[in-house]
C-alpha cells in the first residue's frame, strides 16, 4: 500500500509556507512571470523555483514556458479543494451546533415543576433539600447557606 496523502492535504501544506501564500495571493491579482514573482521575496531566483514546484504539485499553480519566460497563473481546481474542505467543516459544525441550539432551548423550556417554566440560565432543580441524592445527581447549593 502506497502512503498518498489526499490531495487537500497537499493544498494545506503547501499554503502552510508564508512564502507560499504571498504567491498565491500574488497570482491572484493576475500572471506572473517567475521573475516578477521573485522580485519582492529576498530569496534567489532558485528558492522561488523550488516554492513553485509546490505550489504546482498540489495544483494550485500551472506554469506555462513561452521561449526563455516562463509564465505562472493561479488554478481554480486547487483552490476549490480547500475551498470545498471548509464548506464541508462549517456544514457539518453548523448542523452540530444548530442541535446544541436545540438541546439547550429544550432545556430552558422544560418546566422543573408542572405549570411552571424555569427562567433562562436557572439550573433544573433535581431534588428536595433533605432528600438522597439519586446517582448520578448533582447536588444543588441551598440556598439558606449561602453567606
């Protein structure tokens, strides 16, 4: 069995160098010459290579070599990894805490005695003072010791 990361992974790694995410952001504004990519970066022509090479193994980069220019521009199909990734991750936290969302409101509107709605942020009462606690129970502060 041969040990390939997914390909989002990839994305994420490579968006994980500073350096990186500046080109990125950079060939998001339009093409770029290998050149005019280096131009800020203080790194030699080769390290600004090898950052490339990255960025397009992952796909996020396509490079293209016109005589001696070779001209880079950003690629939508590995943006839309990352971008997918997220959508799913707030989906799915969405979801879980729209049914926290419920549970507590739930919770709120549960009466502790028949008839009798329990205010916002008051715990349920879960037992008479002076009787056992049944397991599993917490004990609810009285009240009458409180100094």
């Amino acid at each position: 069995m041969l040990n390939q990361s997914p390909p989002v992974d990839d994305v994420f790694r490579a968006l994980g160098d500073p350096t990186r995410r500046r080109m990125v952001e950079r060939l998001g504004r339009g093409p770029l010459t290998v050149s005019q990519l280096a131009q800020p970066l203080d790194m030699t022509l080769s390290a600004v290579v090898q950052h490339l090479s990255v960025l397009e193994s992952c796909g996020l980069v396509r490079s293209e070599k016109v005589g001696r220019t070779r001209t880079c521009t950003l690629e939508d199909a590995g943006l839309r990894l990352g971008a997918d990734w997220f959508a799913g991750q707030r989906a799915a936290w969405e979801r879980r805490l729209d049914r926290l969302g419920a549970v507590l409101t739930a919770d709120i509107d549960e009466p502790d005695e028949p008839g009798q709605p329990r205010q916002a942020g008051q715990p349920r009462q879960t037992g008479q003072p002076g009787q056992p606690r049944q397991p599993g129970q917490r004990e609810q502060p009285d009240e009458r010791s409180t100094p």
